[in-house]
C-alpha cells in the first residue's frame, strides 16, 4: 500500500500552501533550471563530511528569522559561515524560504563561495524544480521532508538527486516517518525533535528513534540542540551528526559543539517496502 503524507496542520500549513505556490511561479523555468542543474560543477560530499568514526559532526545552520524565535540578527552570511568553518563545522545549512524564515537562494550563495564545507539548501521541497533550482545555485544536498511529501514523490526525488550527483537529508518526526524514509531508499536520515505543527521541540524524538536507524546509514539529530551535554546524550544514542541554528547564530561556540565523542550504531536488516 502507498502511504501519503499526513496533511500538515498549523504553520506547516500555510508554508507548504506558500511553497506550492513558489513552485507555480517557477513552472515557466523549469527546462532553464533543469539545465543549469545539469550543468552544475562536481557537488561537494554532503554524507561524506558527516561519516568520522567515534566524533558527532557538527552542521551549523545559517538562518535569519523563525516563527518561533523571531528576528535572530544572524550578519553576514559569509562571515557567519567561515566562522562556522574555523569552529570546526564539517557543513553549513542555510534556509533558504522567504515568508518565514526570512531566507534567500542568494544567502546559499554566499555561503557556498564563503567556504570550503557542503552546504544543504533547508527548505520545503515539494518538486523537482526546487531541485534543480538548489544544485543551480550550489547546493551540495537539499532536504526532503516526509511528512509533507507522499512516498512516490519522496522516492522521486530522492532518485532525480542520486541523478545530478548531489546529496538529500531526509527529514522524519517519528516512526511512521521512518519506515517511509527507509521503503523510499534514504540513507542519510535527520530526525527533527521540533514538531512542524507546533513548532515545540523535545530531544527525546531523536533519542527514540536512533536504534531503528540502521548502523551503515547516516543519522541526524535536528532541533534543540543548545548545550555540550545535549550533544553527548546523542553521541551516546549513536547519532552521527547533528545540526544547530539558533544556538550558533545567538552566539554559542561552534567549537564546543563538535567534534564530541559517539558511539557506533548496531548494522541492522533496513526494512524494505514488501513487493509481493
């Protein structure tokens, strides 16, 4: 059976209303786009940067506003990133939705002739021509949200990214979401501990999940993330890398946050959707 997305609710809502759209109006670009993407330079290696035995990885997150902090006075994008860089971030994720999040395509810019790191276009994907718009302008991997995405969309995507070379971290909030990203193929998941219908965080989303990843994929802890100990509690759970924001923009130490120590996650059997 073909499982849907579950209908967004709340703030989701009118982002996803406001992405579709986006995609409208990019509709008369899509052959442009597509060919831009084509033409695109080698991406940097996105999972690679995130794969260090024994070490959480650190993605730190450049981003100008959220719905639930506000305004963060995040500077410029490009000397925000190379601090990143010189902290010790293995990549950099910069939002990149308008109406929300106060982004634009032109901050991934910036980032990525910033720094030598992978950076992930953050943002709600709904088609391909987002797709290929992100790898037009750099990104080394874009990120697909389940839960917004029915699976035959899902596995589409995924395939049109292993297509122009590049990277997708694939974002799940629980189990359900899991196992679609798992049937679709993903093999670099991020768990978000922030519900997107509310917008409330809680660390033990990530905590819950982790074992039910399997050891030879790459796994993400995203969302309130604020402290050194946060960091070791998802080392120990065996999370490869996490990605931070709000802490980092607001002043936190990149420094402190990576690079600490984790555990090796069991390989276990992935679940595959049953074709009989």
């Amino acid at each position: 059976m073909n499982r849907s997305a579950r209908a967004p609710a709340g703030i989701l809502d009118h982002i996803v209303a406001g992405k579709r759209e986006e995609v409208e109006r990019l509709a008369g670009r899509r052959l442009e786009l597509r060919r831009e993407a084509e033409r695109a330079g080698a991406a940097r290696p996105f999972a690679g940067s995130l794969q260090r035995r024994g070490e959480v990885r650190l993605i730190a997150e450049y981003k100008r506003r959220s719905p639930s902090a506000g305004e963060l006075g995040s500077g410029d994008p490009g000397e925000v990133s190379r601090l990143y860089e010189a902290g010790g971030a293995a990549a950099v994720s910069v939002l990149t939705d308008g109406p929300f999040f106060g982004g634009t395509l032109e901050d991934l810019r910036l980032v990525r002739s910033a720094v030598g790191l992978p950076v992930l276009r953050k943002d709600f994907t709904l088609d391909e021509v987002q797709v290929w718009e992100a790898r037009s302008a750099g990104a080394d991997a874009v990120l697909l949200i389940v839960r917004i995405l029915e699976d035959g969309r899902l596995a589409g995507l995924l395939d049109l990214v292993v297509e122009l070379g590049f990277g997708a971290l694939v974002e799940v909030h629980d189990e359900a979401e899991l196992d679609r990203a798992l049937r679709a193929g993903a093999k670099l998941i991020g768990v978000n501990n922030r519900d997107l219908a509310t917008f409330r965080t809680d660390l033990g989303v990530t905590l819950s999940l982790a074992d039910r990843v399997p050891g030879e994929l790459i796994l993400v802890g995203e969302s309130g993330i604020r402290t050194v100990a946060d960091v070791d509690r998802l080392g120990d759970a065996g999370i490869d890398a996490i990605l931070v924001g709000e802490v980092l923009i607001r002043g936190g130490g990149v420094a402190s946050l990576a690079g600490r120590p984790k555990r090796e996650r069991a390989v276990v059997p992935v679940r595959r959707a049953c074709t009989c």
